[in-house]
C-alpha cells in the first residue's frame, strides 16, 4: 500500500447520459426571414455570408432562388422585415437594402451565370413577367433548351410596363434580364392566341404558361366606356413604353386602392397632373402594401375613403363629371374586410379631366379557346387538347396566387422544378416548410446585449433604404440567426459535463454523457436548441 | 464568441463521467479554470461537493493531481504543498486550493487568514453555493439573509447577512482579490488567467448556482447566475494590493427581485426581506462604484 491511496483511473467509465430524462435537440425552427419570405430565399444564409465579407458567395446562394435580387430588392414588399426578432430588441434588419445591394453587386460586377450545355430536352415558356422568367432561368441552367414567347417588346412583362421607373430602375432591370435570360432564346411580340397558339408548341417536351393578369377589371357604370375613361395599367403601359403621355393641368381621378391605384397615381402626378384617389373602403383595407399606402400619403395627392362612382357624365367641355357615393362599412365579407355599403342621398360629383379605373385585373383567356375558371377559383384547361394539356404546367398571376414579384418568381422557379422532374420521368416532390417559425420566445437576448453588435446601419448619404457594402455587412452582423446554429460556443462552453461536442457546422451532444440539465437550449443565443421530452421546451 | 484563446485542456483529457447533479455550477466553473491554469497545476481540496463529485475512489475527473485534504486545513495544506515543489524546484506549478464556501467562509477561514497574512504563493478559489450542500443544505456563513436551507426552514430563515468573504481577503492586502461567474466567462477566465501570473496569495470569489439546493430548473443555472450579476447581488470586480478596485462588468441593473425568483430558496421570503435586500444591494454596489471611481484617480 501507498502512503496516500492514490486514484491513478479517470472516471469516463462513468456514462452519467442514464441520469437523463430529456435530450437536447435541433427545434428545427426557420428564421422569421426565410419563413416569410414568398421566394423561399435563405436570408439568413446570404446574411451569414455578407457577415463574412463574401459577398460573392452571398450573391450566389440568393440567386440559387430568386434570380431578380436587384429588382426584388426595390419592388418587393419585404414581409422578410416583418416578424423580424431584431424588433423586440431594437429594430429590425433592413433586409431588402442587403438585397438590393447584393443584387446591384452582381449588376455592376456584370456576374454570368455558369450555363451547362443543353442537353435534348426543349420547353416553351410563355409570358416573360417573372414567373416566366424564373421558370426559364432555372430550366436552362438545368441544361433544358428554353424558347420564351412574349407579346410585348421587351421582358419583364410588369416589371417592365407596371412598375414605374421611380420604383425600378429601367437600366438595372434591364441589366438583370439580361443575366436571367442568357442562354435563353427570347421571342418578342409574339401573342399567344393571336401570332400563335398552343396547338403550333406541341413539338415542346413541356410548356409553360404564365400570362399574368393584366386585363383591367371593367367598372361596370354608365359612362365607363367614356374617352378619357382609361385602364390604369394601360396608362403605366402606356408610360413604361416610352410613348410621351402628357397630363400637365389635369385633373385626374384615380378609382382603386390596391398597388396598380398607387402606382397611377403617384405616375400621374410625375406627369403634372393634379391627382385624387378614390377608395370605396377605408385606409385599413387597403390591399395595397402599407409601404406603398406610406409612400402614396407622402405626395401631394388627395386621397377620398369611403367614395364609390355612381356613373359617369361627359360634358360639353369634354371635362368629366364623375358622380360618386358616400359609403359605409358594413358586414365583413368572405374575406374579412368589411363590405362598402352606399348610404342614401349623400352623392356628390367630381370634375376630372382623365379616370383611371384600377380597381384590379384579370388573367386574360383569350389565349386559348375555351380556356375558364372553374368554381374553385382554378383554370379548368379541359378543353385544351389534350397532347399539350399532358405537358402544361402554370405559374404566375394566372393562378390564384398572392399577386406580388416574389410569389410569382417562386411560382416560377418552382415550376422549373416540377417541368426538370417531368423531362426526367420522375416525380416530384414539393419540399415541406417546417411548420414553425423562431419566434421572440425562442431568442436568448441576453447573450446579444452583451456582444459589442452593430449599430443600424445606414447610407452615407442617409438615404432610407439604401446601404453601402460596409452598411450591408453591419447590418448582417445584427441578424441573430433565429433557430439557426451560428457556432458561438454557448452550449459547448456551458455544459457542466462537457456532453456536448463541436462538429463541422455546429455541435452535437454526446449522450454518453448529457445529464440531459438543459442549460445548453436555456442559453442557446439563437433558440436553435431545445430539450425534447423534459422541461425546457 | 470571444477572441481568446482556444481552452481546451478538459475537452482533450477526459474530463467525463463527473457525479455532480444537473445543471452543477461548480463543474463548470472548474473546467474553465483548470483550462486556463493547463496541466501544470495541483488542487487542493477540502471536503465538498468538489471533493465528492470528482470521483470515486480509485477514479478522478482531473487531469491533474488532486489532493484530499481535511475540510480546515485546505489552506495550510495548500501551503505546504507550495514549500515541497518549490523545494524540489518545481516553482513554476500553480498550488489551486479548490474549496467551497463552507471550508473558506466556516471552517477554513483560519487557516486561510494564516496563509493570506504570510502571503503564500497560492491561488485559492472558493466555489460559493451559499450553504453546505453536499452534506445537506445546512447554512454556512455564506448564506444570504432570509433564505432557506434545511437549517434555517420557513419558519426561522436565515436572519443574518451573507459574509463579505471578499472585504475580508481584500483587507489582508494580498496581491490579487477577484469575484466571477459561470454566466461571464471571457471575465472569469481573465481573471485566472491574471492570477495565473501573480505571485503571492491569489483569491477568487466564485459564485456557484446549485439546482437541488437552491430549489432551481437545472436549466437555470447559467440565467440565475447571470441575473445575480445584471442585479448587482453578486458583482464582478478584482482588488489588487488591498486597494485598487476595478468593476469589471457594468450591470444593467435588473431588480434583484428578478434573480430571487427563479429559486425555490428564496419562496419564503417577505416582500418586506425582498426590499430590504435590494435596498442592501444598491447600498453596497454604491460603496463598490465610489471605490471604483476612486481607484481610476488613484492610478
């Protein structure tokens, strides 16, 4: 015997992982960003990249899914920023700025996109808004032969004749297509229905159809066919195209509150017009984007809630004479907004020189013969012969999708998908969402107060909305990387029995060990961590 | 997280298979500082959960000798291990007395007055879980007034104020006087990474949550600790010579009343007991502030 007994053995024999009742586990949640965002982009992804100065690298990962980023990044209506967690704590990421600025980069940087040889296969997508332009993008870096079809001069469709140049920039869209569509064999001024039609594509393994909704919905009131009574997206047509539309003096009336009443307006006064919008409803039902109600309100244009024209009358002059309702609100409708309902002897008339109705669009049918809604809201395609109906997929505004650029990119890009999967003869397989998405609950704040974290960044000249490359990556230095490991030690360093380990990209617990405590998901910075079947939800 | 150095001396020794409960502060505590001293140190330590949760005979977590000693005389026994390496030329190896808050604040207080007034060439931290748990959740000197133990139960809670170990060692004039916490460990490991390099009598004030003593979620160890210093309970500073203070880390002030009540030890407790201990919070934090704003004069 020793003179002090001595314990020459460690004790890792000992597998305390039986002392436990719950495990530590990925939640699985998805940031607030990539949960929200209609062109199933991995924000949090590109922030991670722009926080570690790769922009490249960023702008590669963004356009694996959205190949508009510099036009989204202006036009899009960012529900990204939305449920932003940076809220609770300060205010959140300016994330459509990083966008853009990503997309503007890849602009200015003249980037290519890497194509593969086409292989034998050939689609026909029709419409070039950007449904179609995405569905033709991803379809020829799958090595697909593209042939695009649109009746218009140029692409882009809305992005080109709807959205106006105050909020897009002519140059970079123009920039942007080209990228989007290199590779692609693009045939102008060819309308479907009228310069061809769908039986002439049957030589196409797949045809893509993504028209959009562009035809104005009629107001339905005496004197609606009136000269001087226009379609609103006719006029930002009208405008986008170039022609010289002059309204120096006038007066206009703009009937409509969605996205298009805003965008006329606001177009209409940049043309010298003086402008009043005329909504049946209130500010609150608005269905335009908040930002472009925001934005509308800022201008000197009048804006008239709860009016509805009764009819219109032309007088000798040729001025208008539009007799309008006062309205109240009644019950809600089917969709939840209250319904407008005309309270009696109220009527009262306004002078105008032009009314732009813009109280919403239609799919346009007269492209195929026979082509209907059925009741469900969907396109009944049973009279569409049926060798091409066996290989028509659709996407875009055509469908009842949510009418925004992003949704329609992703209806695209998704298409693209489904059409690579039908060339192969395999199927396809939507990829599930996770039903959650990381919440305030879920951040351990704490742990961002004390690292020393960017300020909101802003331009250098204080523009809102606009960053540099060095605003960008501060601001990406905000994100918190809700529900996603961003590797910060925390778990690893807290565990009181060293269970859990590094692994590349994250870490892992080492069950031999974890007494199952749940420090590690209590302080896990971005609730990627959670304990399954114990305490700490 | 931080740009310090990579710590990774217990993750690269088999530093597995510990007995400590749950959620354990004081397991977490150790790891980071055997990290920081690496293997060129010997422990010293009394009885304690420590002692007990490091093993079982003849198996021990440490990487690095581990030396059981009797519960009053941690300190002499430190002591005495220092003369034998430096005597065998060995100088350069920390001496880490490694005791909990019931041999330093109760039965080692002695012993520690002894080795601080002869200033030894020691590290000694104590782990302070604030009561004597291992053997039961007894009270120790270092137990806050109005909480429960098995000792002082709802009935008669502990009517006396926590002792200010710190104000003690600190008033010996020993080099180097530190307080940290789990929940800041880029400032502990600082801290032992400055007492690593200082000779003479180093102590460190270690405050150590504990899940079943403290009636608190296992998962709350690290919150609990954290809210203990954004609440000034448990203030983060260093004193060097005596003299020299310095607040390492600048609360936010959180209610103390926000600490207590994530801990079933402090259920008990009067809304009257909870005021006062805030008022005796702010009170000492401000007599911390003004020594620490005379301090920056001073230097």
């Amino acid at each position: 015997m020793p003179e002090l007994p001595v314990s020459l053995a460690r004790m890792s024999w000992n597998k305390t992982g039986s002392w436990r009742s719950s495990t530590p586990g990925h939640r699985g949640k998805l940031p607030p960003c990539n949960f929200n965002c209609p062109a199933g982009e991995n924000i949090r992804g590109y922030l991670d990249l722009m926080k570690k100065d790769q922009i490249a690298e960023a702008f590669e990962l963004l356009t694996q899914k959205n190949p508009l980023p510099a036009v989204c990044g202006r036009v899009c209506y960012h529900p990204c920023q939305t449920d932003c967690n940076r809220h609770s704590f300060d205010t959140e990421l300016q994330i459509r700025a990083v966008e853009m600025l990503i997309g503007d980069w890849g602009v200015q940087n003249k980037l290519r996109v890497r194509l593969p040889e086409t292989g034998a296969k050939k689609v026909a997508v029709i419409g070039a808004g950007p449904a179609g332009l995405a569905a033709a993008h991803y379809l020829r870096r799958d090595g697909v032969n593209v042939v695009m079809y649109d009746e218009n001069h140029h692409p882009g469709g809305i992005l080109h004749y709807g959205i106006p140049t105050y909020r897009l920039d002519k140059e970079i869209l123009q920039a942007e297509l080209k990228r989007v569509l290199d590779g692609v064999d693009f045939k102008a001024n060819m309308r479907l229905g009228s310069d061809f039609d769908l039986g002439t594509l049957n030589h196409f393994d797949a045809v893509f159809l993504a028209t959009g909704a562009h035809v104005s919905k009629s107001m339905r009131i005496d004197g609606g066919d009136l000269a001087g009574v226009e379609s609103g997206l006719d006029f930002l047509k009208r405008v986008n195209s170039g022609q010289k539309v002059r309204l120096d003096n006038k007066q206009v009336v703009v009937i409509g509150g969605g996205n298009t009443a805003c965008d006329v307006a606001r177009t209409a006064y940049r043309l010298g017009a003086g402008v009043t919008v005329a909504y049946r409803r209130t500010e609150n039902e608005m269905p335009a984007f908040a930002e472009e109600v925001e934005q509308l309100k800022a201008e000197p244009i009048e804006l008239e809630f709860l009016v509805a024209p009764a009819r219109i009358q032309q007088e000798t002059d040729g001025r208008l004479k539009v007799i309008c309702h006062r309205m109240e609100l009644g019950e809600p409708d089917p969709d939840g907004r209250r319904r407008p309902m005309v309270i009696d002897g109220t009527d009262f008339t306004m002078t105008a020189d032009v009314v732009f109705a813009a109280i919403g669009e239609d799919p346009d049918l007269d492209i195929a013969p026979g082509l209907t809604y059925a009741s469900d809201g969907t396109l009944d395609l049973s009279q569409i012969d049926q060798r091409i109906r066996d290989k028509l997929f659709l996407g875009g505004d055509i469908l009842p999708n949510p009418r925004t650029v992003p949704h329609a990119v992703a209806s695209g890009r998704v298409a693209a998908e489904e059409i690579a999967a039908f060339l192969k003869g395999v199927p396809y397989e939507r990829p599930e969402k996770p039903a959650e998405m990381a919440g305030p609950e879920d951040i351990n704040f704490s742990y961002f107060a004390r690292i020393n974290i960017a300020k909101r960044a802003a331009s250098s000249d204080g523009t809102e909305g606009v960053l540099d490359e060095a605003g960008a990556i501060d601001e990406a230095n905000r994100c918190m990387s809700c529900g996603v490991c961003f590797e910060c030690d925390t778990c690893y360093d807290f565990c009181p029995d060293l269970a859990i380990v590094r692994t590349p990209g994250g870490y892992q617990a080492n069950l031999d060990y974890c007494k199952g405590c749940g420090i590690c998901a209590r302080e896990c910075p971005s609730g990627t961590l959670g304990m399954q079947g114990g305490q700490v939800a | 997280m931080s740009d310090t150095p990579d710590y990774d001396f217990c993750a690269s020794h088999d530093f597995y298979g510990h007995t400590a409960c749950p959620g354990c502060g004081e397991k977490i505590l150790y790891r980071h500082v055997l990290d920081v001293l690496g293997p060129e140190t010997v422990v010293v330590a009394p009885a304690g959960c420590a002692a007990v949760t490091d093993g079982v005979f003849p198996h021990s977590l440490s990487p690095v000798p581990y030396l059981h000693v009797a519960f009053g005389a941690t300190a002499s026994a430190a002591a005495g291990v220092r003369a034998g390496l430096d005597m065998s030329g060995r100088e350069n190896v920390t001496v880490m007395a490694w005791a909990g808050d019931g041999a330093t604040f109760d039965i080692g207080m002695g012993a520690l007055s002894a080795i601080a007034e002869r200033n030894e060439n020691v590290l000694y931290v104590c782990y302070d879980n604030e009561a004597y748990m291992n053997t039961g959740m007894q009270r120790s000197s270092a137990t806050p007034r109005g909480c429960w133990t098995t000792t002082t139960p709802a009935s008669r809670l502990k009517s006396e104020p926590k002792k200010d170990i710190d104000a003690i060692m600190a008033a010996h004039r020993i080099p180097y006087v530190a307080t940290a916490s789990p929940a800041f460990l880029d400032d502990l490991k600082a801290k032992v990474e400055r007492a690593k390099a200082i000779r003479g009598l180093r102590f460190m004030h270690l405050f150590s949550p504990c899940p079943p003593g403290w009636k608190s979620d296992p998962a709350d160890s690290i919150t609990i600790a954290r809210l203990a210093v954004e609440s000034n309970v448990f203030p983060l500073y260093e004193v060097y010579e005596g003299e020299r203070l310095r607040l390492t880390y600048q609360s936010s002030s959180v209610a103390v009343s926000d600490y207590l009540k994530l801990q079933g030890r402090f259920k008990y407790m009067s809304e009257q007991e909870a005021e006062d201990m805030q008022s005796a919070v702010e009170r000492s934090y401000a007599a911390l502030k003004l020594r620490h704003e005379k301090s920056k004069v001073c230097l």
